[in-house]
C-alpha cells in the first residue's frame, strides 16, 4: 500500500465551484469552502473512495494543522487506511453536489436549512 498523501487537491472540475463559494464571500477562503464541503459529503453519506485527477492545492499542514480532521475520518471510518487521501475525495464530492450547472453560486444557505430540518 502507497503512504498516505502530504497534500490535498482539487479536480479540475470542482474549482470552479471552489471559487465561486468564495467569491461569494461565503466563506473566508478556499480551504474553509473545502472543509464545508468534505462535512456536506459526510452528511450526505458519500463511502469511500479516491478522486482521480486531483492536483496539489494545499500542504496536508494547511488543512489540518491541529489533526482534527484525520481524527473525524478515522473515527467515521476506522477501516480507511489513508485517511488524508480520502479527506481529499470527501472534499471533492462535497463539492460535486453542489455543482449544479450554471446556478453560481451554490445554494450554501440551503444546505444548512435541510440539515437542520432533519
């Protein structure tokens, strides 16, 4: 088995969506929308996986400076092996559900109010 990745990227595909939750002003920066995403993911029960094509964004430092998040994707899926390398792809489908074409940009506010209606 390969280590365990020592950065983060994103698809091509979903930095578009990445911009525009911050140009939005939606979030503070792009690693903040990132992480947002990655809960989104989780909330929305995505499994396992990696993301093919993901370029190098940010040092794994940068993400998870504290290991907050490797201790949350541990504890949510203890049989992961990689933890940083699905972070990543959590991270990228977060952002694949809110990629809904044209509609710029995504409906955030939504997200939060279905979430706490259930």
């Amino acid at each position: 088995m390969s280590p365990d990745k020592k950065t983060i990227g994103i698809t091509n595909g979903n930095e578009r969506i990445l911009a525009a939750l911050v140009a939005a002003g939606q979030f503070g920066s792009e690693i903040e929308a990132a992480k947002f995403a990655m809960a989104h993911a989780i909330e929305r029960g995505v499994q396992r996986g990696t993301s093919e094509g993901a370029g190098t964004k940010w040092n794994v430092g940068s993400v998870d400076a504290d290991g907050g998040l490797k201790a949350v994707v541990e504890a949510l899926f203890p049989e992961e092996p990689q933890p940083y390398r699905l972070i990543e792809h959590l991270m990228n489908e977060g952002l694949k559900l809110f990629d809904k074409g044209d509609k710029l940009p995504p409906d955030v506010a939504g997200v939060l109010m279905n979430a706490a209606k259930a």
